[in-house]
C-alpha cells in the first residue's frame, strides 16, 4: 500500500488487508471476489492463477488479499506461490521459504510437510521453496499436474502467484491445470501495448482470461487506495 507523508510517497510492500483496513478497500475486494465467485461457478477446475505484464504491478499482493476474502467467508483456500524466480508469498504471512512448492516437484518432501495451515482462518499457504534451476521444466511436469489435481480435492479454491506474463512463459504453462488467470494491471503505471501482449502471450497458451483487477492508487483524490475489478 501507499500513504503521503510530507508531500512523499511511501510504499508498503507486503500488506495484507484486515478489519483495520479502509472500508474502500475492504469493500472492493468483497466486491472482486463476488465477481470472481461468479466467473469461476461453472468451471470444473479450482486453481486459479494472478499475473500481470510487468514486475511490480500488484499481481502478488492482489492474489493473497482476494485469497484472503474468501477464507473471511468460511471457504478452504490454497495460496499457493508459483513464482519460482522471484517468490514473495512467505513475506506477506510472515513465513519460512526453506521447503515449498519446488520441493515437492522435486520429490524431496512430501505435500503435507510443505503446507501452512491455518495462516489465517481457513487458509493455508505453500511458499515456493528454494529457487529450482528449472523453474519451467518443474511447472510443466506430471509431479504438479498431480499435485494440482490432489489439491483440488481438499481445497474449496486454490489462487496461485505466478511470475509476469510478459517477462516469463511460466504462468502460462499452468493453463491447462486452471480454471484461468486475473490478469493485473496497475493504473498510471501498465502500459496498454504491455496489456496488449500479455493477452496475446495468454490466448495463444489457450489460456482463459476471468477478469481484470486494476490496482489505482490515487492520492491525489485524497484516498490511500482504490481497487476496481471489471
């Protein structure tokens, strides 16, 4: 998040939303995840996975707060963090990175031993463990087909962080486990060509694109943050 102290911007990385949140944002991922709710209600698969064009647009923090929305109403939710490159799952909940995801690809441990539970009420976490050689290789293997498919027998949603979709092909490698992609843009910062061919890079995955989240910050208006979900 961001706040202006003494005509400068501040930027708060890692923030998960809570009771003492603003009601804007609160209330504008209640509405996102009702949305999402939607989109999601016909589809057989769970998993659904947040990208963006670039870094630093708002793909991971979006991904744990709407996660977080729908653990508050009593559903069993995964997040799991996929962005083998650059993982920052763990941060925001405060957790250990030593084992996760790529350790259970790489058959090193078991699921089990791999999984948060209970971070927050109804949530669960898997960071993405130690930084693989193969981060692509790991994505594209039987080991998470079926470890996705195992999942989706205990969890009511899984929501998976993936790296940029403009900067890596991992995130669209997971087409075809999920139910499809948030893709999030962030405003006065993505650029509507990055836009442009990060759908491109998605549809040609044979990727299905949910929504949109558009992450806006405006200070000048007075408000710490908005979000809109279209």
């Amino acid at each position: 998040m961001q706040k202006k102290v003494n005509d400068k911007v501040i930027v708060k990385k890692h923030v998960l939303v809570d009771e003492n949140s603003p009601f804007i944002v609160t209330e504008s991922f209640k509405i996102a995840r009702t949305n999402l709710m939607f989109a999601l209600a016909s589809s057989e698969k769970k998993p659904v996975f947040f990208t963006s064009a670039n870094q630093s647009e708002g793909k991971s923090t979006t991904c744990v707060n709407i996660s977080s929305s729908f653990a508050s109403m009593g559903s069993r939710i995964l997040v799991l963090d996929a962005d083998l490159r650059r993982p920052t799952v763990h941060k925001y909940f405060k957790l250990k990175n030593s084992k996760g995801l790529s350790s259970v690809l790489g058959y090193f441990n078991k699921v089990h031993d791999c999984i948060y539970q209970n971070v927050r009420p109804n949530l669960d976490v898997m960071t993405s463990g130690p930084i693989p050689p193969n981060p692509a290789e790991l994505l594209t293997s039987k080991a998470m087909t079926d470890l996705l498919t195992a999942l989706d027998e205990y969890y009511d949603y899984i929501f998976i962080d993936t790296p940029p979709v403009n900067v890596v092909t991992d995130s669209q490698l997971l087409n075809k486990n999920c139910a499809g992609c948030i893709f999030v843009v962030r405003r006065n910062q993505t650029k509507h060509s990055d836009i442009t061919e990060g759908l491109r890079r998605i549809k040609l995955a044979n990727g299905n694109i949910l929504g949109f989240m558009t992450i806006n910050p405006d200070l000048n208006k007075g408000k710490k943050y908005h979000y809109r979900y279209k």
